[in-house]
C-alpha cells in the first residue's frame, strides 16, 4: 500500500519514538482482535479519536471527547437532528409553557410502556432521575463545571404526576429563548437519580483504558436504531493523537473509521476507503480586538476581511472541503443567511483589494514611503493547520501594506489571553452553533467574558437592540427574522472575518455507515 513518508510520521507532535511505537502497536493488533459475528463478519466498528475523555462522569465532562462518549451512552432532555432541531430525547415530548420562561417535558408513565427508556439494568428511565440529574449540577459539593447557567437561570424545578403519565417543569429566572442548547446530549446526562454512572443511550460502556482504547456494546433495540436500515455495530475506540498514525491505520486496515480527524491533504490521491461528508455548520473566523487602537475602526475590519480570498484559502487549505463563510450561521439553518445579496461585495480579488485600499485610506492608515500600513499580532496554535492559515493571512494582508507577525500558542493558553483581551487578532473555530441564541451570548456588549463570549469587546447599539428584540420575539419566525438582520449587521461591522463551515467529514472502509449531523455529533456506526 501506498503510505506517506516516513519524515512526516517523524514529525508527529508525539515525538519519532512515541509516534512509531504507538503505531507498530496499532499496526500490529489485526482485525481479529475486534468483536467478531457468529459468521466471522466484524461486530465492532474500530474507530480512531485524536483525543481521549478526562473523564466519564457525565456531571463533570466538559471536553468534547467526554461529550463525545457521553452522547453515546448518556441520554438527555433534548437531542439535536440531523438539521439541528431540537428532538424529544427521554422525554416524550417537550413545549415552553410560557414563552421563554417556562418549560414542561412529557415522560411515558408504566414501566410497560415501551417508550419509556430503560437503564441497561432494566430499571426505566423517570422524570424524577431527569430532576436529580439537574439537581446533581447545582451541588456546591460536587463543583461541576457545567453548574453555570443551570444554577444562574433555574428558578424552580419540579416533577408533577399526569395520569399514568409525569412531567417535569423548569422555570428560568428570566426569559432565555435560548436555554434548551444546554439540555442536549452531551451537555446533560440523565443518569439514575442524579448519580455519576450509566444511562440510557443507544450504547453501554464495556471497558476504559485510560489513553488507550474504549468498548462500547450497542442497545440494537434502542430508539435511536430503530430508525436505521443497517446493523449496529459494537464500537472499538482507539487513541491516536497523531493524524498521519491514523490514516496508516485505516489504510492497513486496523483501524475501520476516523470521524473528522484526518486533514483535507491526507484525503488525497489513491485512498482504499470511502470518504463520506455533508454540508457542516462549525465557523472558521478570525476574531479582531475591537478596542484596540487600530482595529477599533469598523472600516480597517472591514477592510480585513474583503481583502482576504477566500476561494484560494479554502482549496489550498481545506481541499474543497468547507463552504465559503460570509455570516455567522449557514444559510440553509433557519435563523442563516447568506449575507452577499445584502452587501456590497465585489466578486473579484483585484476588486476587493482595491475596496479595501480606499477603505484604510479613508480610516486614516495610509501606506508609508517603504508601502507599509500598521502591525498587526495574529494568536495561532502550532497546529499544522492552523500554522498555514495564518502563513495565508499573512500574505494576503500584506497587498494591503498590512505586517502581520505571527504568534502561536498552545490552545489553552491561546484561549486564555482572548478572553482576557490580549490579542490583536486570532485565529479561532465556533463548533456546535446550533441556535440563533449563541449571537446574543457573542455579540452582545454586555457579554464580554467571563459572563459570556464577546471576546473581541465588540459594542455596537443597534446589534444590542436586535439581539434584545430576538431574545423576546413571541415566536420563532420572529426571532429567526431579527437574528438575520443581526448577521447582516454583523457582516458589515466585522468584528470577525468570517471564513468557511468546515464539511463533516468521514474516513471509513466501505461498508460501513458513521453518521455525523451539521455540527459533527456523533450518532452512531451500522453495517450496510
């Protein structure tokens, strides 16, 4: 089989003698060490993660590969689709009893009752454990990170019998249209009176290797099976931190999926596996520090952001594989939009440049006898990927007169000075933006950290305006309406630069079906 160069597996983060063990180690364990069916074929589905959970406490997990796993074995109030709406997940249904203030979930009442979620012990899943679940969040003793908005906007939680049937009724503090985002999988995991332990998700936790490999044996007669045509399949988790020792891997055949973890330059030229994707809605975007003395001025932002070229970044950096970003969320989302028809955007490179130019000239920064502007610091991560991206921007903004020095730091750290306000520009990705609400937590000026995401201090009164009118709209239509009027606002102020929405992408053998939904949760692996 045809595989990279042996230099690049030398140049793995791990280091040459940690990356080569790891993989002799993988390459060495074949596929009998997988589940195998009655008739030889493969029960397990082998998949390879790029990180490993610090934990398996569903009151605690705040990393995504904890959230991840906790999709996976943990049920919630709520669950995203596959176009992100929001689902009845252990309930049997879910309403706002009073706009934005109130909510009442249905649970099916009988332990007969067949669509009542049982625990893998056979006990049924009840409001009552939903209840505790919450309860078990807001206890100071257990310090959960999660703890915030649930002990910030809960006023009253309580559980009422319905017949045969309960409910259970959370009330906010303050209208909060966008408060459900924290009742989903991977956030809130329902588990038996509130305690740290199983759930009812669509699969059952076998064995924990720390930093080593994950079993999890698949519930066939779980609902979340129910409505696909393929087998399901165990899973076998392995850890490989480094890309290239994952595409080894499934090229040999020790390794049967790799989920959103192999970079568009591995997906290229002769493969020997399928590589399955869909349209996401994760946002890269460069984030400018609105209070800074030159990005202060909407029109150097602007300028910015029209003089980068975006169809050249995406084909040389993605490998076809995103969507030009011109707003926040996409536009086939019902709060989206595609900005372009609003905005005056010239489709030419050479036109945009020339836009730009007269938009810095007018803000005041014109070019000095050696042609340059202004400095500007961009904050990376020494990611590969991410060192490219800002090698791109840093000669694309260079036509504009515009230096821009290149500073990387590891994410934590990196993340830690954006919220802080100490950075010039940065180069950042927004996972999970599945409601209309994560506009008000970014934009608005109130809501600068650590009380929310406005990390750039962007503050624009009309932006606040809207948001406010969205989180009070009596209805959904209404708020969707405002919040695209926010985006195109947004659009033409710049506080980022919107880049691209990066394609959920799937690396599997053939034959084997991984789904993933626009913001790339994990939903499960069937046998065709």
């Amino acid at each position: 089989m045809a595989l990279p160069s042996l230099s690049r597996l030398l140049r793995s983060p791990l280091g040459p003698v940690s990356a080569l063990a790891l993989l002799w180690g993988l390459l060495a364990c074949d596929r009998a060490g997988s589940h195998q069916g009655s008739h030889g074929t493969p029960s397990a589905a082998v998949l390879a993660w790029e990180n490993f959970p610090l934990t398996l406490d569903p009151r605690q997990g705040q990393d995504q590969a904890s959230q991840r796993l906790l999709a996976l074995t943990h049920q919630s109030l709520l669950k995203r689709g596959p176009d992100l709406e929001l689902l009845p997940d252990a309930c049997t249904s879910w309403t706002w009893t009073e706009p934005y203030i109130e909510l009442e979930f249905e649970f099916a009442g009988g332990p007969e009752n067949r669509a009542r979620p049982v625990f893998a012990d056979g006990r049924p899943l009840g409001a009552q454990d939903a209840l505790q679940s919450i309860q078990a969040l807001l206890d100071p003793a257990l310090g959960s990170p999660k703890s915030g908005p649930f002990k910030d906007e809960i006023a009253e939680l309580r559980v009422e019998p319905v017949g045969n049937s309960e409910r259970l009724l959370i009330r906010l503090k303050a209208p909060d249209p966008g408060f459900p985002a924290n009742l989903v999988r991977g956030i809130l995991g329902i588990t038996r009176k509130g305690a740290g332990g199983a759930g009812t998700g669509p699969y059952v936790l076998r064995e924990f290797v720390p930093e080593q490999r994950i079993r999890l044996d698949a519930r066939p007669e779980h609902p979340d099976f129910a409505r696909h045509a393929g087998r399901p399949l165990d899973l076998d988790i392995r850890w490989l931190p480094d890309a290239t020792s994952r595409l080894l891997a499934l090229r040999h055949g020790s390794v049967d999926a790799c989920p959103n973890n192999l970079p568009p330059d591995l997906l290229r030229g002769p493969k020997g596996f399928e590589v399955q994707r869909r349209p996401g809605s994760n946002l890269d975007y460069i984030a400018f520090n609105c209070v800074h003395p030159i990005l202060q001025d909407s029109r150097v932002r602007r300028a910015l952001s029209l003089a980068l070229d975006r169809p050249a970044l995406l084909q040389g950096l993605m490998g076809g594989l995103a969507r030009e970003a011109w707003g926040f969320f996409p536009p086939e989302l019902p709060f989206g939009c595609d900005a372009r028809p609003d905005l005056d955007f010239p489709a030419l490179a050479a036109d945009r440049i020339q836009k730009a130019e007269a938009l810095l000239d007018a803000a005041g920064f014109r070019r000095n006898a050696k042609g340059l502007r202004f400095i500007l610091r961009l904050h990376a991560t020494p990611e590969l990927t991410s060192r490219m991206k800002a090698l791109a921007l840093q000669a694309q903004w260079s036509r504009l007169g515009v230096e821009l020095q290149i500073l990387t730091r590891e994410f934590g750290t990196l993340l830690t000075d954006v919220m802080a306000g100490h950075f010039d520009v940065a180069s950042l990705r927004w996972t999970g933006l599945a409601d209309p609400d994560m506009l008000y937590r970014t934009f608005h000026s109130r809501l600068v950290p650590p009380l929310g995401f406005n990390r750039g201090r962007f503050s624009d009164r009309e932006v606040d305006r809207l948001l406010e009118a969205a989180r009070t709209a009596p209805d959904q239509a209404q708020r969707a309406a405002l919040s695209r009027q926010v985006q195109i606002r947004l659009v033409d102020l710049a506080p980022y630069a919107f880049l691209w929405w990066p394609d959920q992408v799937v690396a599997a053998r053939p034959g084997l079906d991984l789904q993933l939904n626009a913001v790339g949760e994990f939903q499960g692996v069937w046998e065709r």
